[in-house]
C-alpha cells in the first residue's frame, strides 16, 4: 500500500506565528515518536501571510485517527491545542495520496 500523506493548512493569527511555532516544534518529536513522519513545514510570505502548511506522512487513515486520539489525551497534546485555540484562526487537513505520474 502506498503511504498517506496528511496536508495540514493553518491559518495563524497575526502576531502570533512564534508561539505557534514554538510549540509546534515541542510536538513533532511526540507525533514522530506515534510514527508519524514531518515531510515538511511551510508558511506564506506572498499571500495571506501566516498561512502554514504541514506535510506529514502517516501509514494509513486508522493510524492518523487513532494517533490523534491518543495524543489528545496527552499532557503535551492538551498543551498544544490551548496554545492553537488562542493563535490558529483557522486548521483544514485533508489526506491526500502520490498521483500516478508521481515517482
């Protein structure tokens, strides 16, 4: 089966982009150690600015609903999401899969 790749956007507040990177930095070691692998992390400098892209690589949809369960649970998930209720206006994940003209 080929890999699922988690596309994260987040809309973050003015002003508030260090601190959502801050703690976004404390919780990829923690989504990594579920299994989870960060492709990438990308924000906007034309455009809506503060617009951060996460790409991640997860095994399958089960894996990203059940990872995302346990983690909630979790001090350092519960710690993440006060943090984004305050700085993220705005988060849309989809899953997407390689096109078959991608190696």
């Amino acid at each position: 089966m080929s890999a699922l790749y988690l596309h994260a956007t987040l809309k973050i507040r003015h002003g508030c982009y260090e601190r959502f990177c801050e703690a976004k930095a404390r919780q990829v070691p923690v989504l990594e150690g579920y299994g989870w692998k960060l492709i990438g992390g990308w924000v906007t400098v034309v455009g809506r600015v503060y617009t951060v892209i996460n790409i991640w690589e997860v095994s399958d949809a089960n894996h990203f609903f059940e990872t995302a369960a346990k983690w909630r649970e979790t001090p350092a998930g519960e710690a993440f999401r006060a943090v984004t209720a305050e700085v993220v206006e705005e988060e849309v994940i989809t899953m997407m899969k390689k096109t078959s003209y991608c190696p």
